[in-house]
C-alpha cells in the first residue's frame, strides 16, 4: 500500500514538473518571438490622417510626409491666401498666418495685409478654381495650376489662368508655410515678378 502510495506521489511530481517545464518553453519561445519582432520592427512612427473637410488620407512620421499630404494642405494655404472677400479676408489671414514659419513670417504677412486692402479699397472679391497639381515631396513643394476670377460688387471683372506655389517645412512633427506664390508653367520655382503696390492675388 505504501508503495502504491509512494508510486503514485511520485507520478504527481513528474506531472506537475513535465507541466512546469511545457509551460517554460512556451513563455521561453513567446519570448524570443516578441524579442525578434522587436528587432525587426521599423522605429520610424508613421500614421495616417484624415483630416475632416478633406477627401484623400495621407501620412506623416518623424521626418517625411507623403504627397497627398503636401497636396492636401496646399489647397488648404490657397483657400485662405485667395478665396476672399472684403468681409472675410482678415479672418483668413489670421488663420493663414498661424502655420507660417518664422523665418518668413514677415514677407508672408506684408503681401497678404497689401492684397486685404486692395480688396477692401475697390470692393473686390477673389476665388481660385483648381484644375491641376504637382507634388514635388524631395522639396515638400505642390504647385498648382487653375482659375483665378475677380469681381467688383457683382461683376466679374477677370478670369485668367494662374500658377501658385506653395512650399513647406517640416520638423518635429509640425507643418509650416515657408513661400506662397504665384509662378508659371514653364518654371513653377521661379517667382513671378510683381509692381511694389500690387501683391499677388
């Protein structure tokens, strides 16, 4: 009886040791496998965005953002800098001027100020239609091709082809518009040459 019962103790024990011992491995392997996914995984954050009144996603991480993006936020700059009216123009600017970078935080504002009294002088009101784009992300630059109409009270007064380009920075995670303006087809990156009292509009 008693080698019956010391049999059987002996059992439990190699039991409970081969169940300690399959558990070992099984935490040992979990282990090595977060471990190599560790090692393997890109230390770059990246994430996507959709912002709520635009209609394609795009990306930034810790160093680059993706075309869409510059795209995106280009049409934002251009809503502000020439859909206006002598009502909402300051308000726009105030908004513009928020994602300015500092180095040209200063040319930015004179141009858009001049261009928000023009508008307020001769009652004028501007909107650009958009037909075309280009993305150049190795300068974080969009440049962008469509219609730029003028009125005067109620009367269109122009409605002429227009090149704008908008050029960004990126650093620590935040956006800033380092140039806005108007170019050309032919040399997106060459600006277009403007009397001192008449700004681009």
């Amino acid at each position: 009886m008693d080698f019956l019962r010391h049999t059987a103790d002996m059992e439990a024990r190699l039991g409970l040791r081969k169940f300690f011992i399959f558990a070992l491995a099984i935490l040992l392997g979990s282990n090595a496998m977060l471990a190599m996914a560790l090692i393997a995984k890109d230390n770059n954050h990246r994430q996507t965005i959709v912002p709520a009144f635009v209609s394609k996603e795009f990306w930034v991480d810790d160093s680059n953002v993706s075309g869409t993006y510059l795209e995106q936020m280009g049409q934002f700059v251009l809503n502000y800098a020439l859909n206006n009216t002598p009502q909402n123009v300051d308000y726009n600017i105030t908004m513009l001027l928020q994602y300015v970078s500092p180095s040209t935080f200063g040319e930015i504002e004179r141009s858009l100020r001049a261009n928000a009294s023009r508008l307020k002088a001769n009652n004028a009101s501007t909107g650009f239609h958009l037909t075309g784009v280009q993305v150049d992300t190795s300068t974080k630059s969009a440049v962008f091709s469509g219609i730029l109409s003028t009125w005067i009270g109620d009367r269109r007064t122009s409605h002429v082809p227009k090149v704008y380009l908008v050029r960004f920075a990126y650093s620590r995670g935040k956006t800033y518009i380092v140039d806005v303006r108007e170019t050309t087809p032919k040399e997106p990156l060459k600006e277009v040459a403007q009397p001192e009292d008449n700004p681009p509009t």
